[in-house]
C-alpha cells in the first residue's frame, strides 16, 4: 500500500493530467529513489524533484497550468 505522502503526490498530480498518466509519471520516476512508493516521504520527493516534474509537466499543455502544477510539487518536497 502506497504511504499517505506518495498518495498526496498523485492526487497533486492526477487533478492536471488525470490519475492514470500521474500514476504512471510518478511511478516512473521512482526507479531514481531509494524508497518505493510504500515508504515514499518528502525527503524522497526532494530526491527525485527534478525527475518528477520533468515527467509530470509533458502532460500538461497550458504553460500555466504546468507552472502551477510544478509550483504545488515542489511546495509538498518543502
């Protein structure tokens, strides 16, 4: 069962490219963490920031939409 944190990530996600290509784009990137999605945290996201907001951003078209959606990422690795 995935950890509340990793959830939280996929919800952030999933409300601008859907819940299966967030799911898919987080899970992805994870192969870059030391933990998987069971023992996912913050300090994990701040890990892989970079990979996970490159993965997530090719879903949305709408700059700013992209923008706020990398805003919202980076503030749950805070």
């Amino acid at each position: 069962m995935p950890s509340p944190f990793y959830t939280k990530l996929v919800d952030t996600v999933a409300v601008y490219t859907g819940k299966e290509k967030a799911l898919g784009a987080i899970e992805r990137q994870l192969k870059h963490c030391p933990n998987d999605a069971e023992k996912f945290g913050p300090a994990d996201l701040k890990a892989i920031l970079t990979y996970v907001t490159s993965a997530t951003k090719l879903y949305v078209a709408d700059a700013a939409k992209r923008d706020e959606m990398i805003g919202k990422i980076t503030g749950l690795a805070a």
